[in-house]
C-alpha cells in the first residue's frame, strides 16, 4: 500500500488576496481552475479512486490505485469551485476548516460546510486562527485541539476525527496531545507516501503547489522519475527547514526557496 495524500488550498483564477484574513492567504498555494480541472481528469483517466482519512488508517482493504484528496484553511472557493467539480467526477476530500474564520469574507460560512457535509464530504480541525503551533506550551496546543474539535462537533454534529497542521510545522508533544483529545490522525506537510506502517498521527502529504501542472501531478502519482525527485527533494528541503528553524519567522529566506521547474 502506497497512498498518496494531496493537499490543496484555494482553486481560483483570481491573484487578489486582499479580501482574505491574512493568516489565511495562500500565496503559492491557489491553483487554477483549469489546471484543477485537469487534474481531476488525470486521476479519472487513470483510475485513481479518492478514499477517506478513516479508510486509509483502518488498514481495510482499498483498491490499489487510492488517494486522499484535502484541502486547508476553509476558503469559500472550496465550495462554490471545488465540491462541483469533484461531484462531476465522483471523487471525495475532506476539507480542514480554520474555525476562528467561518464566515470571514473569502472563507465558508456554516452553511456552506453544511453543504458539504451533505454532499458525502468530510470535515476536519485546521486550529482555531491558522496560527503556527510552534513556541506553545503543552496546555496551549492541548487547547487548540481540544476547542477546535469542540468547536466544529458542536456546530456540525460530527466527530472531527483528523487535526491538519497550520503552517506544516509539527510540534513534538502534539501527537499524543491530539491523541488524548480524541482525534484519529494528524496530517502534516511532509511529503511521501503512506503505508500500512505509517503511523496515523504523521500522515505525510504532498502540497499541491501555485507553479504546479499537469507533469507535476503526474509524477508524484507515479512516485518515480527526475521530476518526481526534484519536487520530493524540494519539499523535504523546507519540512526540515520547518523543522530546524520553526518555520520563516527564524528563518528570513524561507519562502526564497522556489519550487523546481523541469
């Protein structure tokens, strides 16, 4: 088993941020509308079939041609652009809401992850205001998750069983800090696939990136080749990075690495 984990942002022409909360632009992370057009059509075309967080940790078995598609942050295109889409080409994908932004101009409103909900999506924990996880106590993180969860169980009456990391970076005492507050699984932004060894609270996820097409997304499903490489040494580059220096706010050139271009 090896299965990749996608992780979208925003699908939009648009290149104006303005309207969104600024903990919540995505600059080199929106994708356009056709290129994520053809990417749902690439997974189409070549058999791929979209599995939930839960199906990928229950170690059940799934066809071999499986992946995990997610969205972060909760943007209002995820609904108006995305759920369409993804329902035309009977794919699935579980969507992390920022919950402090529900309802923030550019961002989903309650009624708008209601939708999505009934639409066979699902929904998880993005934190509370998109902030990053590092220089937090123990009883600080352990309230992010905890009001969070809270937070969208109450106001959607699910579980909201998976935590996606903020801004990537991965504090050490979060795993078990999550697991006591009841999630299944974390997903962070370390790139690779994941196996039936994978552990649930370090699902590793490819971030689909502003620069990237129809090659990019054809050579990390295939998991091979010099592109494929390029984009996984690119990546692993700015996890440790995330890592070693708790993301750019101690590392000034971080966003100056760009992504490769074959």
């Amino acid at each position: 088993m090896n299965i990749p984990i996608l992780m979208y942002h925003s699908v939009s022409d648009s290149d104006d941020y303005r309207e969104l909360p600024s903990a919540c632009r995505p600059i080199g992370y929106r994708t356009g509308v056709e290129v994520f057009e053809d990417h749902l059509s690439i997974l189409k075309r070549d058999g791929w079939t979209t599995i939930s967080l839960e199906e990928l940790i229950s170690r059940q078995e799934i066809p071999e041609k499986s992946v995990v598609i997610t969205f972060d942050d909760g943007y209002a295109d995820n609904h108006h652009t995305v759920l369409p889409r993804l329902q035309g080409y009977g794919f699935s994908a579980i969507f992390f809401i920022s919950v402090s932004y529900l309802g923030k101009p550019g961002m989903m409103g309650v009624e708008e992850v209601n939708e999505l909900l009934r639409s066979g999506m699902e929904i998880g924990s993005h934190g509370m205001g998109h902030e990053l996880l590092s220089g937090r106590d123990e009883s600080e993180l352990d309230q992010e998750l905890k009001e969070s969860k809270r937070r969208l169980s109450e106001q959607f009456s699910i579980a909201t069983d998976f935590f996606s990391l903020p801004r990537g970076y991965l504090p050490p005492p979060l795993p078990r800090l999550a697991r006591n507050a009841g999630y299944r699984g974390l997903c962070t932004s370390s790139p690779g696939f994941n196996t039936e060894r994978t552990d649930p609270f370090a699902l590793r996820r490819f971030p689909v990136r502003s620069n990237w097409g129809r090659e990019e997304l054809e050579a990390i499903l295939a998991g091979k080749g010099k592109l494929y490489k390029r984009l996984l040494l690119f990546e692993n580059i700015r996890a440790f990075l995330r890592r070693r220096y708790r993301y750019k706010h101690l590392f000034p050139n971080y966003n100056k690495i760009k992504p490769p271009r074959h």
